[in-house]
C-alpha cells in the first residue's frame, strides 16, 4: 500500500504538541473538583452559556467544584459565534472577582469564550490584538488553568489550540491561538451528551467528521494527525446515527464525544480546508450554527476536493465502511464523498436555504472565505470561482459531478 505523503509539504518543518491531559469515562465528572483543584486553583469562573445553565446541565460540575471546596463565580452569558464584546465582559469579571483558574461547560463557543478570556487575563489587552493574522501580535503567556468539559460531541474546542472569535465592527470570524491557549485539563464524560436533542447531535456529529476529513486530506496533514482523523471517522461512522435515534445509548455517547476529541486533536496540524474557511466566513456575517452551516457544505466541498487526494479519499471511504472491493482509486474517493451526502441526508440536516441564508450571497461569500487562513490548506487549489462552484452546489445551481 503506498503512503499517501503530500511531497509538496514533506519538508515542512512540522510540529504537533498536546498541551491538554485528557481524562475521560462515564461518571468521570465526578472527579472534577478534585482535578481541578489539583491544577492549583482555588476560585473558577465557570464560563457557559444561559441554556445550558437553565436547563441544570452545569450543576454536576458544579457540586464537584464546591466538594473539593473550590470557590465558583458563574459568567453565563456566552453566545453562539462568540464575539468580542462578551470575552470582553468575562475577562473584566475574571479579574475584578480574583479568579485563579477557568472552567468551561458547553459547546464551542463557551469553551472558545474561556479560552478568549483567559489571554485577555494573561496579556492585559483585547483578545483582537492576538488575532493569528500577519502583523498582530503572538501569544506570550500561559492562560490561567482551563479546564475544558463539553456537552456535546462536535467542536473538539476542548483539546484544540485555538479559539474562534467574532469581530462584529467587521463581521469576520478569526482565530487566536498556539499551545498557549490549550486547555490544561478536557473532562469528557458521555453522560453530560445525554441531553442533547437529536439535530444538535446530528450537526455537532458532522461538525466532528468535517474536521476528521479536512484535516485527514488538508497539505499539512501528518502521520500523527492521520492516525487521530482516520480512527474518528470510523467512530462516527459506527455511532452517529445510533446517538441521533437513542440519545440515552450512552456507549455511542461515549463513542461520538471520542470521535470529536480525537478530531480536534487533528487540528494539530496547523489548518483545515475549504468547508471551514466557509463556515467561518459565513458565520461572522449571518448568525448560523456553526456545526449546522459546515455539516451542509462538508459534501460539495469534498466533491470539489476529491481529485486533490484520490487515495487519502479511497481510504475515507473505507473508514466510513463502504464496501469498496473491485472499486478503482477514483471510484471509491468518489464513493466516498456519496457516503458524505447520504449520512448528511439521513441525519436531516437542514441546507445552507434553510438555514436562512440566500443564495444572492455567493458572490461576497466566496469572496470573503479567500480571506480566511484554511483556505491555504485545502487539498485542491481554491479562487473565488472555486468558491462560487462550492457555494453552487450547495443550493444545487450546479449538476453533481459525482
């Protein structure tokens, strides 16, 4: 079997560090008070977001804190596509109540957020001025002890090295963030996914595989990253569709909060692709669901891409369990991307339309998503025009090729 290297970026010099211990199991919040006291902190601003806050979600993690007699101020008001103003506000409230460590309960957005806040802490100034962009300034501190323990099984926020933030004076979604920023602790227990309805866990679900894929086939993929990618595809192949029929099938909990795990850690490799760059772009313009917005586009953009890797897209197709024997290369990269179209089809998610956001928007949407970093990533060479055909696809102005 020949090794799918991309010679082009083979000397590279590459690096994948895991700043973050993860500790995992069911029941496994049980423990959270003590580990986080063995971080050495003493008083948490607990950062989530007001549903999940109501609806009771944080009190375990809340009980483990006040057992091992950790001190708990509460910043609930994190909001989807996290913007500045709230990391902001957080920050100020990190400071002025004497917090000496963070934990974030959520989804993506609140652990982006605690991630935000903890620069804003550590460097003293808005969290736009470390905006991974040429001419802004690196990261140069440690953020305070970020203890990262999600909800749902999507983002892989709680093992990345980035958060993404939203810039409302432009609306541009950007990113901050290096091994500095990592949580230093993830805590990822199924149980807390229990409540989650069935499209959440269809979008986060398909968020995770976006990841998995983009990172599996992106020019600065490595083995490392390879390995994480490719073992999360095949878990949420093998859970994803149980979590979405039985949210109480706690085993594929389990196995869909370690696929999304598994595919922020592929994030490692500095980048994503084109289906990113699009969700984030889009989503610093119109208020979309992150995970919602990129499980719609994951298919055309591999339909797009497949030619880019033809093996790395064959082998795709085996870990989501196709059958490929008798199959050419092509044929099962190409199967590969039908399998994508199908899982999104089975799992109801809804399209880029109906999600409100109208098809008069190509032209700036492909413009603005050359803008974004991922784009240098992407396996096959993107332009606007390569945009607008993504984009086309997606409402179906364009035939499928596949």
């Amino acid at each position: 079997m020949a090794l799918n290297m991309n010679i082009e970026h083979m000397n590279n010099f590459h690096t994948f560090e895991i700043p973050t211990v993860i500790k995992h199991g069911i029941g496994a919040i049980n423990h959270a008070g003590q580990e986080v006291k063995n971080l050495g902190v003493t008083k948490v601003l607990l950062v989530t977001d007001p549903g999940i806050y109501a609806a009771g979600v944080t009190k375990p993690v809340t009980d483990a804190l006040e057992a091992a007699d950790i001190e708990i101020e509460v910043f609930n008001k994190v909001e989807p596509n996290p913007p500045v103003r709230v990391v902001n506000e957080g920050s100020n409230v990190f400071i002025e109540e004497g917090c000496d460590g963070l934990v974030a309960v959520g989804g993506g957005s609140s652990m982006d957020t605690a991630k935000a806040i903890g620069v804003e802490a550590v460097h003293g100034e808005s969290v736009l001025e470390y905006e991974a962009a040429e001419g802004k300034k690196p990261l140069s501190n440690r953020i305070p002890p970020l203890t990262t323990i999600p909800t749902t099984a999507g983002t892989g926020s709680e093992v990345t090295q980035w958060a993404v933030i939203t810039d409302e004076d432009r609306e541009f979604k950007f990113n901050t963030g290096g091994p500095l920023i990592a949580a230093h602790l993830t805590i990822i227990d199924p149980e807390l996914h229990i409540s989650m309805p069935p499209h959440v866990t269809a979008m986060t679900g398909v968020d995770a595989l976006s990841h998995a894929i983009e990172c599996y086939t992106m020019h600065f993929a490595q083995p490392v990253t390879d390995a994480v990618a490719l073992l999360s595809i095949e878990y949420v192949a093998s859970y994803i569709r149980r979590a979405y029929a039985n949210p109480e099938d706690v085993e594929a909990r389990y196995g869909m909060a370690q696929a999304a795990m598994l595919a922020g850690l592929s994030y490692g490799s500095e980048s994503a692709g084109a289906a990113h760059a699009m969700a984030q772009t889009l989503g610093g313009i119109e208020p979309v669901a992150h995970g919602q917005c990129v499980a719609a586009m994951l298919g055309p953009v591999m339909e797009f891409n497949w030619k880019g890797n033809p093996a790395k897209f064959a082998r795709i197709a085996k870990a989501m369990d196709v059958n490929t024997h008798g199959m050419t290369e092509n044929e099962a990269a190409k199967a590969a991307v039908n399998e994508v179209y199908k899982l999104v089809e089975e799992m109801e998610i809804p399209t880029l339309e109906e999600q409100g956001v109208p098809a008069d928007m190509i032209p700036r949407l492909a413009k603005e998503a050359m803008k974004d970093p991922q784009t240098i990533g992407n396996p096959r060479k993107l332009n606007e025009e390569s945009y607008k055909w993504i984009y086309n696809r997606c409402y179906d102005l364009t035939p499928k090729t596949v």
